[in-house]
C-alpha cells in the first residue's frame, strides 16, 4: 500500500520538473532574441549613419567654395584739400581700413601677397598693400591695411560739392587646402565704392561686392 501512496508524489515532481525546464528554455530563448535584436538595431544604426557620411560628406566637406574679401571698415587718418578756392584743387588722404578674408571651407585658404587699388574718374590715385598670410578652415582673417591716395585732377567740381567718391578693387589669389591632401587653387575678387565727405573728413558711405571662383 505504501508503494501505491508513493507513485502519485513522484509524477507530480517528474510535473514540476518539466515545467520549470520549459519555462527556463522559454526565457532563454526570450533573451538571446532580444540580444539579436539589439545586434540588429546596433547594425542598423551604424549603416544608417555610414549611408548619411557617404551622402553628406562630399556635399559638405569636400564642396569646395572660393573665400571673400570685403573691406570691414574705413577710417580717415588724415585729409588734405590743397588749392581749394582755385580750378585746380589737389587732394591728398590717408585712411586706415580693415579688410577680411571669410573661409567657408573645412580646409585653410593660402593666400599669395596682393593690393588694393583706388581709382578716382578712372585714374588710379592710390594703393594700399596686402600681406600673403592664411584664413583658418571655417573663419574669417581680419587685415588691417593703410592707404595713401593722391589726386589733383578733375577734383574741383567735387571740392566744391563736398563729396568725392573713390572705388577700389582687389584681387587674392590662393589655394584651399583640404585634409593636407587635396590643393585647389581659389580667387577672391572686391569691387568697392566709397564716399568722402570733404568738409567733415569722414567716410560717408561705402559698399562692396565679392566674387570668387
């Protein structure tokens, strides 16, 4: 009888057994799905971002695009107007300006040493040198540069009026170098138009133009 009493216990453990085990594959099996899932959204997120590189980066980076040169500010220094009451006037001015070089490119902008020229009624009555030097990848260089201009011709109409106005061009010629490997050559060319006031010796007005290539 005691045998017969034990049989039922036994089948109950082989029960329990054997639902724990099913349970512990089912979890197991539970895991190593999530941790393939998270292999494949890793893979994903990395092919994701590959794909952005491969589409941006030639867009961005490699695009290489020509600096500009614009002149910042003007100051006059110093106006002379010799033979004012006369029909020959003369004029000699000194004025400081700031110039700046704006690199867009993820590379430096080397530039070769150049000048900018001022011309009155399509005389050039001035000059102002600038150094060769380099824009940093993504910054703007600021020059400062003096020039001098002299001019005693066609001057007495504008003597009188008490306005004279100068333009001025520059031209820079450089290269952008790209991840010390890649070299292209860039121009960055000014055209300005600036406008004195005679009677109180100051800038009045100036624009300017930038074109690059």
């Amino acid at each position: 009888m005691a045998e017969k009493d034990d049989q039922p216990l036994q089948a109950e453990t082989y029960d329990l057994e054997s639902a724990s085990s099913a349970d512990h594959e089912s979890n197991a099996k539970e895991l190593q799905h999530k941790k393939r899932m998270r292999r494949l959204g890793g893979v994903t997120a990395i092919v994701v971002l590959l794909t952005v590189v491969i589409l941006v980066f030639p867009q961005t980076v490699m695009r290489i695009k020509g600096p500009e040169l614009r002149i910042r500010s003007v100051a006059i220094e110093d106006l002379t107007i010799s033979n004012s009451d006369t029909n020959s006037p003369s004029l000699s001015m000194k004025f400081d300006s700031e110039i700046g070089v704006k690199n867009t490119n993820f590379g430096e902008f080397k530039f070769d040493e150049s000048s900018i020229t001022f011309v009155y009624k399509g005389t050039e009555v001035g000059d102002a040198s600038v150094e060769k030097g380099k824009a940093k990848a993504r910054s703007t260089k600021k020059m400062n540069v003096t020039a001098e201009v002299n001019a005693n011709s066609n001057l007495a109409n504008d003597v009188r009026s008490g306005f004279l106005t100068l333009t001025s061009q520059s031209k820079l010629n450089g290269k952008v170098h790209l991840m010390k490997v890649i070299k292209k050559k860039k121009t960055a060319e000014m055209n300005c138009t600036i406008t004195i006031n005679l009677e109180n010796k100051v800038v009045q007005d100036f624009k300017c133009k930038s074109n690059s290539n």
